[in-house]
C-alpha cells in the first residue's frame, strides 16, 4: 500500500494531511480489501472534503478498481 500526494495537492503540511486522511480510510476497512499492491493517489480536493463525503469516493472508487472482496456470510 503506497499513499501518494505530490506538489500540485500543496505544501508539505498539506501533502502529510491529505496522506493522512487516505491512511485513515484504509484503516476504517482494511478487512474488506482483496489482497494486491494499491498505490492512491491525494488529489487537491481531498483537503476541502468532509469525511463523508471521501467514504463515499473512496468506496466507489476501490468497487469500480474490483479491489473489496464481498463481505462474508456468518454461518448460522
């Protein structure tokens, strides 16, 4: 797993905050990613978002990368 922001995403404070909210993102659903190598990449609009709403790209994102598994059925 790579985070990646480079220059046009801001200055250094901006670039380490926009890799912190990717890092937090994968942490919240860890369990769900199919093993492989990711690289993502912050773009600028990363700093104004609200949480809520980077769930949701990040979600659609990852379903359309086909990298969450479906999420397993507990036995009874």
């Amino acid at each position: 797993m790579a985070f990646v922001a480079g220059k046009k995403v801001g200055n250094a404070v901006k670039r380490n905050r926009a890799k912190r909210r990717l890092r937090a993102l994968f942490r919240e659903r860890i369990a769900r990613y199919r093993p492989g190598a990711y690289i993502l990449v912050a773009k600028p609009a990363i700093l104004e978002a609200d949480h809520a709403e980077l769930e949701q790209a990040w979600t659609k994102a990852l379903e359309r990368a086909g990298a969450l598994s479906r999420p397993r059925k507990r036995p009874q």
